[in-house]
C-alpha cells in the first residue's frame, strides 16, 4: 500500500501535550505519511516545541507542513488551512491534545481501501480523563455507544435526521478521503468555537453516508482547556450561539428531510439553546431551558434511558471532578 495519508494536527496553547500527539503519529506503522501542523496563533511555547520536534523527526515523513497563523482565527479556520495544505488521498484530523493508537492509520487506510465508494468514515475513541495533578487517567467508556453504532448502519437521510438533533459523533474519531473537502467547500469558518457537528452535516447533505469501522483508534484526552468539553460545564454563551447557527444554517432549510416528531423536537431544542443564550449561556439555566421540551415527543421517549445514563453517567462524574479542581 503506497497511497499518501496526510495527518494534519491541530493546536492553540498545548505545549505540555503537543509532543505526546506528534510522537503518536511518528510510530504509526503506516510508511507514506505526510504531517501537517496548523498553529491558530498559539501564545505559549507550542510552535518552539513543534519546531524543535520537526527538526529532529521530520525526515520519517513524506513532507511536513508547520502552519503558523499570525492571529488567531478561530477552529474552523485553523482546520481549512491545515486540509488545504495536504497531498494526501487519505486524511486524519486531531487535535494537538489527542492521541493516535498504534495501526490507527494503516486499520483505516485498509477500510478505505476495500470500500473505495466511501469518503468519510467514523471509528471508535477512547475518552479518558487527565489528570495534571498526579498524572493519572482514567479510561471511559468507549464512543460511539451502541444506540450510534446502529444510526451509522442508516442511510444518510436517516443519519442527518440523528445528526440534525446534536452532534453524536465526536471529531476524533474520523477519518477522510481528501476529496470530500473540496467538494464540501472545507469548513464553515463562521464557526470559531468547533468544527464537526456543521462539517457532518454539510457531508450528509451531499448524500455522502459516514461509514464506521469498529476499531478504537484514537484517545480522546478530556481536560479542563479542551473546548468541546468545558462548554458542557462552564458558561459559554458563543458556543451556545454557534450550536443555534448550525440549525439555522443548515438544520432549518432542510425540515423536509425530518419526521414530524423530528421537526418538533428541532422547534424544542432551538427554544432550549435560546434560553442558554438569553441567561448568558450559563449553566445555572439549565433547568429552566429543560422546560422547552416538556411537549417533546422525542424527549418523552428518551427520558427513561437519559435519567439512566445520568444515575451513571461516568464519565460526567470524573468531568465535573476535574472542573471542581480547578
């Protein structure tokens, strides 16, 4: 197998975690590899460290790309210029936080290759806990759970109908062919605070199913600097208005594609995001933003199952524990 799989990493402000990442990429044992690293105006010392790492580890590489933004410009942004800077037919994504598994990319390369229909593919992640105090993790459970397991096996009118309520399917988990970006028109950089949930839709409304494969190949690092989890536990009022865009964008224009419960609960969960919105995004207002799905017929169907998870939801207890340390 001799196709070029471009890695492209993502950082802002990681330099205790960035080197653990690239080394990660450095011992996949997939040869033709080419490493990407797009820089978002980071003010620490990430881009000396990557700088010093290239130099000595680069040559094991096709090319190597090191991106440097002079401001930064948000996460959507960072990830088109990194994406528009690869060869590859293959492409991976990862945050600078995050850590590849060993045959990661050769695993997946073997999927693409026997499904050469398939141009965006999901695959099972490894969340875990970091803690900087003791240097200790902890392991979660594995993503996606089973109930997204059988919504991968959908077509894609059926998955943008899942996809349309939240973004089920974390970003470190997937993989590309190249081509899909160009098509797509990369990402939509209006969005500064993530990257994914408008992404996959933009794929699903192209008609292009995500495909799974039921290998872990990358470890999710949850920590208290990582975007796409502290907007859970801390106020975020941009990150809440950036989820109420997507719907309008691109939820909003395409109902047709809905049920009618589907539709209502849409209708429900954009009341949901405005109350956040409207209380400044904080978290104290959760409670009075639950009241817009009291008519929910989805919601209604789901509660048993949601007050389960929340009885022992893991890895929402080891989180908030992590934020309480702050």
């Amino acid at each position: 197998m001799d196709k070029l799989f471009s890695v492209v990493v993502l950082t802002y402000n990681q330099e205790k975690l960035v080197e653990e990442c690239l080394e990660s990429i450095y011992k996949q044992d997939y040869p033709h590899i080419e490493l990407i690293v797009s820089d978002d105006a980071s003010q620490d010392r990430t881009v000396e460290i990557v700088e010093k790492w290239l130099a000595k580890k680069g040559n094991r590489f096709i090319n190597t790309v090191l991106i440097k933004s002079p401001k930064n410009t948000g996460i959507s942004a960072n990830h088109t210029r990194g994406v528009k800077q690869t060869k590859g037919e293959f492409l991976k994504y990862i945050g600078g936080d995050d850590i590849l598994l060993p045959g990661a990319l050769k695993k997946m390369a073997n999927f693409l290759e026997k499904n050469k229909n398939i141009l965006i593919a999901t695959s099972f992640i490894q969340p875990f806990v970091s803690n900087p105090q003791n240097g200790k993790t902890l392991l979660l459970p594995p993503i996606p759970e089973k109930w997204a397991v059988k919504v991968l096996q959908k077509p894609w009118q059926g998955q943008f109908g899942y996809m349309s309520r939240h973004c089920f399917l974390p970003a470190p988990g997937f993989f590309f062919r190249r081509k899909i970006f160009e098509e797509i028109g990369y990402f939509d950089e209006e969005f500064k605070r993530f990257e994914d949930w408008h992404t996959w839709l933009k794929c699903l409304l192209k008609g292009h199913k995500i495909h799974f494969l039921p290998e872990v190949t990358v470890k999710w690092r949850i920590h208290p600097d990582s975007v796409s989890t502290s907007a859970l536990y801390k106020s975020d009022r941009r990150f809440q208005e950036e989820n109420l865009l997507v719907y309008k964008k691109y939820i909003l224009p395409n109902l047709d594609l809905l049920t009618t419960f589907e539709k209502i609960h849409i209708r429900a969960r954009i009341k949901f995001i405005e109350t956040l919105i409207a209380n400044n995004g904080h978290i104290s207002a959760l409670n009075k933003a639950r009241m817009a799905y009291l008519l929910d017929p989805i919601k209604w169907v789901e509660f048993p199952g949601w007050l389960w998870k929340k009885m022992f939801d893991k890895r929402g207890r080891e989180v908030k524990k992590l934020f309480r340390r702050e």
